[in-house]
C-alpha cells in the first residue's frame, strides 16, 4: 500500500510538471515616444530551471490599444537579463495587438501578420534564448517602447505561459563567411548615443570554414555601437553604426577583414533588398570605373548570443588617405591654398546628428511647395568648420551653379567644368541611371573637394545608400526600366525632396552627352555589359547560398511585402536574384537605345577607360579551366603583374610576376586548380597601366 501511496505521489509531482502554469502582468498606458515597462512576478515555478527540452517558457500573450503599431517595439526580458524581440516595426498604420499569442510553433510569422494580430505567430526574435537554464522564477518584464511620435496607446492584458513545449532557438555553429560576435551585456542599442559593448571577428581564411567555437583571430576588443539609418530604423533587422575602441574606450584605428585601417564601420542589415546585393553592386561598379566607393564584406552576425542573419560590413564615408583621399581641413586652415580643400558635403534630410549647412539659391527644377536644396557640411562637421570654411565651400559651389546656370556654361574656361570634375559627374550619372536609383541625385548624394594644388574641382561621389535601387522601389517609377532617373520632378513633383536643377542643364551640353555616349559605349561592352553585370549576380549569390537560407529563416520575409518592394514579390532567394538581373538586362537595353550623345564627336582625351585602348591584353579561354593565356602588347620590357580576385574584391591568389620583353607577347596565369567555379577578376599591371578583366571558372 505503501509503494502504492508512493507511486502515486510520485505520478502527481510528474503531472504537475507537464502542466502549463500561466502568470498575468501589470498593465497601463503606453506612453508615447518612450519605453513603458509592465512586470509580473513569477513565484512557485515547478520546475524552477527553464530550458529547451523539458520545462520553459511557451508563450506570450497580449492585447493593447495603439494606433499606428508600426510604431511599437515589443520585447520580453527575463529575471537574468536576456532580452528577446517578440515584434518591432510590424503593422504599419493599423491599430492595435488583440489577444496576440507569441509561440514557436505557430505557423506564421508576425512580420508576415496584419494588425491586430489576432491569432497565433512566431515572435520576430528568438523567443527560447530566455531558456537558459536559468531560474523561470523572479521578474519578468515586457517592455514596449514607442519610437515615434503623435500615437500613445494602453496595455489591457498580458500574460506568459510556462510548460513541457518550451521554444527554443536557432544557434549559429559555423559559415563560410567571416562571423562576427557582439556582445552588449544586454545593453539595447540605442539610436545614439554609442553604448561600449565588445566584439569579436572569426575569419580563418578565403576557402576555410569559420567556427563559433574558434578563437576571435581577426579582431578581438571593445567596440562603441549605435543604430543607424533614417527610414530604415523602422525595419525590425536594424543597421548600425560602429567605432572601434581601446580599453579606455577611444577610438583606434582597426583593419577589418582585410580593409584599411580606420575605427568608423557600419554594418548595413539589407532588409529591404532581398537580394543582399544592391549596395555592393554599386560600390563596386564606382570602383571598377576608378573612384572611391566603401569596400564591404559579408559577414554573418551574433549579437548577445541571438543570431542576427546576414550583414555587410563596410566602410563609413569619411576623409582619410584610404577613402576619401583628400587633405586634412583644421581650424587653422582659413586662408591660402590651405583653405581650398578638402572639404566633404552631401545633399540629403537633415536627420540624425549634424545637419548644419546651407540652402542653394538655386531652386530644384520643379519649385512647388518652396522646395530648395540644401547642402550639409559632412567633412569638416558643422561643429568643426570653421566661418572663414563655410564662406569658402558655399562660394564656391555658388559659383560652380552660377556658371552652369549662365548663358556660357558650356564653355570649356569660364563654365561649369572650371569647377567640377566632369569625368565624375558621368561616372556618378551611370551608376545612379543604370540602377535608376529613385534617391539619386536628390538623398545620400555626396561630394568633395580638395586643394587647388591637388587638382581642387569639386568631384562627384563618393556613391552611396542604393538599398532601394535596382528597381527595388514601388513609387516614383522606381522600378521601372524607361525613362531617366534625373527626371524625377516629371513623376513625382510633389516631393520636397527634389533633384538640383544641374542634370538637366547638363544634358543640354554636347560636350557632356557626346563624352557620356563615349563613356557608355566603353563601359557597356565590359564591366556595365548584362553578361558581366549577371555574372557578377551569380556568383555573389552561389556565395550566399549557404547563408541566405539562415538569414531568410531568421527574417522570413521572402514573398513578403518589406517598403518599398514592387509586385510581384518573388517566393524563394534565388527569384530575388533571377528579378534583379532580368530588370538589370531591360534597362541596360533601354539605356543603350537611348544614350544621348554623338560618338564621333568623343573626345579620347577627356572620359577614357583603359578597356579602350588597343593594348588591352586579351585572356583566353574564357570560362577557363587550366590556364589563362595573355596577349600582351607593350612598346617597352616591363614587369607584368598579375593578381586573381572573387567577385567580392578579395585576393583568392597570390600575384605572379613575370617579365615582358616588350613587343606582342603571351603571358601563361595558372590559376590555383582548387578554385571553385565562379566569376573572378583578373588585374593585371604593366608598368603605370593596370587592367582588369573579367573571367569565369568553368565547371
């Protein structure tokens, strides 16, 4: 009887385990622009330990009043700290989360839902990282923070559930990229100011697979972090803005991956472009045409233990010798040829930090609503720059405008060219038209100038933010392939945020179209040519192939609608990237049937491209297997050296040398025999030419 008794008891202490047991929380209003906490007190959780096997947390529920949810960031923290997004960004202007159930198993995710969410979903975040063998029993706390103004709201209800299904979570174990590891102390990340947190970087080599249990080999230290973006800080996968730091918590110049030191970063969440490749295509076209544009690489990222997704580290825009290569402005420097560079402005919203500057007496093409353009001072800042700099830059792009505007702007002395590098302003214009970047011209549109005695022009560029090019923008004629993308006040003249009237005017000049018709016609048979530019698509994404189906699982948002995609939404990863190159072959074909520009009148001396001369050397065969043959033509000996790069710029061999006797000459490259098939970029350098040509590795 006994035994029995005991069995029994014994039974019941089971049960009581695999019994959900439940547990309600404060509630209240929600205030608007802050964080409104809500707690509740978890006592006499059996078994106390949670984890995600046998016992741990199973759900969120909840119902608030909020108008305008695309405001709202939900998150869950547990008594030992860990912090986990249930929803961020999510809803749009709808209102309202009714009797919302945040599980695991459910089959849909919020970010696919609709306001009110009524139902069950899967939590935006990794929901089971709170099973972590730690005590369930203490205060938990649900806060929700209100990240814009005009809408404030009420928590009616909320509750967590505890049982025998506990959620558990995806963990990173090891990629073919570079893995990157951000540790805040669950800090959350602000917009600003930078918080300390530490980072580590494991990348083990091109070819060679990175482990979460390797050591970090390439960087291994403190780190200041904020988030960055304008539109984009509303999208649940956030970007942020990073500097390296010392231990007393300055900031050190650090290489990345392989990238110039420096100790400003961003790290670019592509959440709208599912292709993961708008951005990269665009700096590396400015690239190949000789400019500067950020350098990046993929990485894959881990943030306090929760696996992030795909992101590409990159390069902030600023000055120094390895970006913007222009000298250094002190306070000191308020006349001579001192004063006369280098400077860095943008025209773009006056959000986040800074903002100082000047409006142009010119207005925009289209002047309805009192559109103007402004311009901000990026490089010296609008607290460094000093009175006699801003009267220099201003007057001096006032005079730049003032000739382009002016009855002799086409004037090769006393026009506009006196002032800006054309050169650039043609290059700037392909990259912006051939993407038809509905930002163009108008947003995130940099410009620099250095001393008189370092050739002083004003340069177009640096290229930069083309999330929403490529025809990845459902307004303005974002994603069509016809028509320019510097009319822009013809589609939408109602935008405050218009173009400078300086595209037009420039395409009334011959001089300008004839060397733009000479500069695409170089360009558009090599590295802007559709089989190069598809290509280049191919072989980025056979290099993501592995790491895009984690990313995509841990924002399922493929086939779903993220702003500004155009419809149709492709399903899958590889109909991202099978729309981005068919829309990249309809507009170059566009492009090219309508390049304004008389080729006979090219002058080689002003827009010329290595690509044009006749001493390009030619590679063959192409796709390759074995060896790469070179016809090199060179009046004199000279050292030829050539280098073998992957499709994301990284060095995949080591340079052979071999010495040119002058005259028609073949040259053998062997190629390392264990490269995988893809898309490579030969440089060659003979003397002062250097050339690159693109090659692909058959199977």
């Amino acid at each position: 009887m006994k035994k029995i008794l005991l069995f029994i008891l014994l039974l019941t202490s089971h049960i009581s385990y695999l019994t959900s047991q439940t547990y309600s929380g404060t509630t209240g209003p929600i205030h608007d622009v802050q964080q409104n906490l809500f707690f509740v007190g978890v006592t006499g959780l059996v078994p106390s330990t949670i984890d995600t096997t046998t016992f741990g947390l199973e759900s969120v529920q909840l119902s608030l009043q909020h108008t305008w949810d695309g405001d709202l960031d939900i998150r869950l923290v547990s008594p030992d700290g860990t912090e986990v997004l249930l929803s961020s960004g999510n809803g749009g202007g709808n209102d309202d989360y009714t009797n919302t159930v945040f599980i695991n198993t459910a089959t849909t995710n919020i970010t696919a839902g609709n306001a009110p969410f009524t139902g069950s979903f899967k939590p935006q975040g990794q929901m089971g990282l709170v099973n972590n063998n730690q005590n369930g029993n203490g205060t938990w706390v649900l806060k929700v923070t209100d990240m814009a103004a005009q809408d404030s709201g009420m928590m009616i209800n909320w509750s967590i559930t505890f049982g025998n299904s506990p959620a558990s979570y995806f963990s990173l174990h090891d990629s073919n990229l570079p893995i990157m590891v951000i540790n805040t102390n669950n800090q959350t990340i602000p917009d600003s100011p930078d918080i300390p947190a530490s980072m580590g970087i494991i990348y083990n080599g091109i070819g060679i697979r990175n482990y979460m249990t390797d050591p970090f080999n390439n960087y291994n230290g403190q780190i200041g972090i904020q988030i960055r973006g304008s539109s984009s800080q509303g999208f649940p996968k956030k970007s942020y803005g990073f500097q390296t730091w010392d231990v007393n918590n300055l900031p050190i110049d650090s290489s990345l991956l392989g990238m110039p030191k420096e100790h400003d970063w961003i790290l670019s969440a592509s959440y709208s472009d599912k292709s993961l490749m708008n951005n990269q295509l665009s700096y590396f076209l400015s690239r190949q045409m000789g400019w500067y544009a950020p350098r990046w690489q993929y990485v894959e990222l881990v943030v306090n233990g929760e696996y992030q997704g795909v992101y590409i580290l990159m390069e902030k825009i600023k000055r120094d010798k390895h970006r913007v290569d222009i000298k250094k402005l002190t306070p000191t420097a308020i006349s001579g040829d001192s004063l006369t560079g280098g400077y860095i402005i943008k025209i773009d919203k006056t959000t986040g930090n800074g903002g100082g500057g000047w409006t142009s007496p010119f207005a925009p093409d289209t002047n309805i609503n009192g559109q103007t353009i402004y311009f901000q001072y990026d490089y010296p800042s609008d607290v460094n720059i000093v009175p006699q700099q801003q009267t220099y830059i201003q007057q001096y792009v006032d005079s730049f405008e003032t000739a382009l505007a002016g009855p002799n702007f086409m004037d090769t002395s006393v026009g506009y060219r006196h002032y800006i590098d054309m050169n650039s302003l043609i290059d700037y214009f392909l990259v912006n038209e051939l993407s038809r970047n509905v930002d163009g011209y108008r947003l995130s549109t940099y410009l620099y100038k250095n001393r008189y005695s370092q050739g002083g022009k004003l340069i177009m560029g640096p290229v930069w933010d083309y999330d929403i090019a490529w025809g990845n923008a459902d307004y303005c004629n974002g994603n069509n392939v016809t028509g320019w993308a510097y009319d822009f006040a013809s589609v939408c003249s109602g935008d405050y945020w218009q173009i400078p009237f300086w595209w037009d005017r420039l395409m009334l000049d011959s001089n300008f179209t004839n060397q733009l018709k000479c500069r695409w016609t170089v360009l558009s048979q090599s590295i802007l040519s559709p089989t190069y530019l598809d290509n280049w698509c191919d072989s980025v994404a056979n290099y993501l192939d592995e790491s895009q189906a984690r990313n995509f699982y841990e924002w399922p948002i493929l086939g779903t609608y993220v702003w500004p995609n155009p419809s149709p939404i492709p399903t899958t990863y590889q109909g991202e990237v099978d729309e981005l190159k068919n829309w990249i072959d309809a507009r170059w074909a566009w492009m090219d049937a309508n390049m304004p520009g008389d080729l006979s009148q090219c002058n080689p001396a002003g827009v010329s491209s290595p690509t044009a001369s006749n001493d390009l050397p030619a590679a063959y065969p192409n796709p390759f297997s074995s060896t790469i043959n070179l016809s090199i033509y060179q009046k004199n000996p000279v050292e030829v050296k050539m280098e073998l790069y992957n499709a994301m710029g990284q060095l995949v061999q080591p340079a052979q040398i071999q010495m040119h006797n002058g005259g028609n000459q073949n040259i053998v490259f062997t190629p390392d025999a264990t490269l995988p098939t893809g898309v490579y970029l030969l440089r060659i350098t003979a003397g002062t030419m250097v050339w690159t040509q693109q090659l692909s590795r058959a199977q």
